[in-house]
C-alpha cells in the first residue's frame, strides 16, 4: 500500500492526491490473521480490543507518512478510524462459526489532509466471506492512473516474496538504514531457466552412431 502507488506514479508529471483501496477475504488467510481482524467478537469486544491497540492492520499510518514523503504531496495533518465489518449472516471461519451481528473483519481508513481536503486516503477491509476482493490504486495526477487487481494479493504469498527479493537490492545499497524507496527497485528474484544444452541429458553409448 505504499511502494507499489508510489511506483505507480512513475507516468505522472503531477500528482495532487492519491487514494489506495485494499479489499482481502479473510476466509482465505490463515487463523492468526483472522484472529488480528477481530473475526468472531462482539462490537463491543472489537472496540476494547482496538483501544488496546491489539485489532489493527499494522503499518498503514506509516504507509501513508511513506506516500506523503516520496511524492512530495504536503499535509497538514492525519487522522486514522478503526470499525468493524459485522456478519449479516452466519459465516464460517478458521475460528468457528461467526453469528449475524458479530465482527466479520475490520476496516481501517488513514487519512492525510490540507486543511479539509484529503490529499491521501488509504483503506483496508479484510473481512470472512468479504465480496469483491480487490487491490486497486488511483493516482489523481497527469495522467490519472487507475489501476485493480480482481481478486487482491495475498498476503501471506506476497509477504514472503518481498522479503525474499529484497534481499539483493539490499545487498546491492550502501550500508544504513533503508526504506523501499531508497534501494533499487525491487523485483522478482526467481533464478532464470538453465540453458538448454545444461539439461540435455547425454546419449548413451549404446545410442551413439558408431564410426
């Protein structure tokens, strides 16, 4: 939610706000994640857990700081809400069942504004059996960008891919302290196919012509 809109404004001679939308089916990802949303609590559970500080998608005020920073999109200040996302009906989860009227996920919204104007706006709705999943970008510059993935990431897959090819952007940066914004780019580290005469198995003796 931060690198990948900030590289997306790469075709912008302008950017004067930037929202990013991330849309994920909990059902899908793995028990902790489904606990960390608040899936399966009351509403009023799901508020103490927040004022605890233990239900939150963790790093979107920093992406958001991250988007201001990189693109040069000056505020004055920024605000950050946490709800819940409640069954409208039973639902099944790694949990256990989820009863109408319980925490189904979370949505979470950071903002950054001019006065009242909302120069960046970052949201995040994970929720069991969520509809419509989807990760999208909108870049409001010259030229605009509007960018979805039907289906969204995965988290759990994507989170273990950047970490993996990060490493040799790394290792190609000065020693200190680096941000995505500050080590080449980063991309898919996958070693290429060995060339063909590398996996061509030899003939045998016996199949050789004789001379």
């Amino acid at each position: 939610m931060d690198a990948f809109p900030a590289f997306a404004t790469s075709i912008s001679s302008s950017v004067s706000r930037i929202e990013v939308v991330r849309r994920q089916d909990a059902s899908i990802r793995r028990v902790p994640f489904q606990r960390k949303i608040g899936a399966g609590l009351e509403p009023g559970e799901f508020e103490r857990e927040v004022v605890a500080g233990r239900i939150r998608h963790v790093g979107l005020p920093e992406s958001l700081h991250f988007l201001a920073s990189v693109l040069g999109i000056p505020i004055e200040r920024w605000e950050e809400s946490i709800q819940p996302v409640l069954a409208d009906r039973p639902l099944e989860s790694g949990l256990g069942r989820i009863e109408a009227g319980r925490a189904a996920g979370i949505r979470q919204e950071a903002i950054g504004l001019v006065g009242s104007d909302v120069r960046i706006r970052l949201e995040f709705v994970a929720a069991i059996g969520l509809e419509d999943p989807h990760d999208r970008v909108i870049v409001h510059g010259d030229p605009p960008v509007d960018l979805v993935w039907k289906g969204g990431v995965h988290g759990d897959v994507a989170t273990s891919a950047i970490v993996l090819n990060s490493i040799r952007p790394l290792l190609a940066s000065a020693p200190g302290l680096h941000t995505m914004a500050t080590i080449p780019l980063v991309r898919c580290a996958q070693a290429p196919p060995a060339p063909e005469s590398a996996t061509r198995k030899p003939k045998s003796a016996a199949a050789r012509p004789r001379t």
